[in-house]
C-alpha cells in the first residue's frame, strides 16, 4: 500500500493515477457531447484544480476558451464571518455557456457561493464540473452536471488538492489514515 507523509500526517493511496484519468476522460467525453457546436468558456478554480483542468481540458475537443479563477477569503468585520469574493473574472461571461471547473465539492457553499456570483453577470448557462463530490457532506443543493467521482466523507489530498497548502503534487490521490 503507497503511502505519503504531509507535513504531521499520514495519507494512504485511494484512487490511483489511472482511474483518475479515466474518469476524467469520461467526463470530457460528456463535455464534448453536451457542448457540440457552441463554444464554452471554462472557469477552473485555482489553486485545488490545477491538475485536473490541465488533464480535463487535453480531452476537450470543442472550440473553448479557459480562464482561471479564484476565491480569496477575508476575514470580514461581519458577524457572518469569511468573506469570499471571486477574484480573476477577466474574459467577459455575459451570455456565454460558462463551465465551473473545481477540485472537490464538500459542504457545497464554496460552489454555492460562486454559481450565485457569476449568475449577477448574466452568462447564458452555467454548469458545474467537480473532479470529487462528497456526497454526504452536501450542505446545500447544488446542480453539479459533471463529477469524476463521488468518495466518502474523508479527508483527501494529491492531484491537486492540498492540506495545509502541501501535497498537491501527487499524481495519486491519498486519504488520510
Ligand atoms: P465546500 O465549500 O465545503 O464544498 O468546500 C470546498 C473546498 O474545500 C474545496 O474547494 C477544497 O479546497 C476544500 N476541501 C474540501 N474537502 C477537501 C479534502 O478532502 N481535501 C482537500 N481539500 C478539501
Ligand atoms: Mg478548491
């Protein structure tokens, strides 16, 4: 059993490399289907879907832009808390079939929270693209159109995704043991 150290913990392979490609190749497939003749503009959100925006968007075959985005978190003078603003929204989206492409959906509110903001600019679609759902970690309701994979409500990281900001360059992904 491969086996990692991040940083005080220790993490166990889950899902090796050549599942996640195939899932992923299995999702662009849908994409390119769903989207045949219009020209989608892709939302990665950094820093969790580096990787598999860089794997997912090899496999697109379509006409499409790509554009990166960001959450950046205040620490706000609100009694409500964090405060997330969505950072990095360049490339106009107005009337355009926007695809929201993230690393992993847990409670929902991250996605919750951007499909809102993105709606005040008026694209003509918007859909959600998730390498990982934790399904009984859901909060809210969310459509989530595309997913690589659902897992169970552990801790993960590699491919991408992190904790404490290390681990994100594994080719495997890892779960906490
Ligand atoms: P949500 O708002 O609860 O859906 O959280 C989504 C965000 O939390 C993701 O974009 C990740 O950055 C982070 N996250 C949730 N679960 C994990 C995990 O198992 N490993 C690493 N990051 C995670
Ligand atoms: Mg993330």
């Amino acid at each position: 059993m491969k086996k990692i150290q991040v940083k005080d913990k220790s993490f166990a392979i889950s899902i090796p490399e050549a599942e996640i490609l195939k899932q992923v190749q299995r999702v662009a497939a849908e994409i390119n289907r769903d989207f045949a003749g219009r020209e989608p503009l892709f939302l990665p959100v950094l820093n969790g879907s580096f990787i598999f925006a860089a794997d997912l968007l090899r496999e697109i075959t379509l006409s499409c832009e790509v554009s990166f985005i960001k959450l950046a978190s205040y620490s706000g003078v609100r009694s409500t808390g964090e405060i997330r603003e969505v950072i990095g929204l360049a490339s106009d989206i107005t009337g355009r079939d926007v695809i929201i492409v993230e690393d992993i959906i847990d409670s929902g509110l991250t996605m919750a929270h951007m499909i809102e903001t993105l709606e005040r600019h008026n694209p003509a679609s918007i859909s959600v693209c998730s390498l990982l759902v934790k399904p009984d970690a859901l909060k809210v309701q969310i459509p989530i159109h595309y997913r690589a994979m659902d897992i169970p409500n552990d801790f993960i990281v590699g491919y991408g995704l992190d904790y404490d900001g290390f681990g994100r360059n594994t080719r495997d992904i890892f779960t906490l043991v």
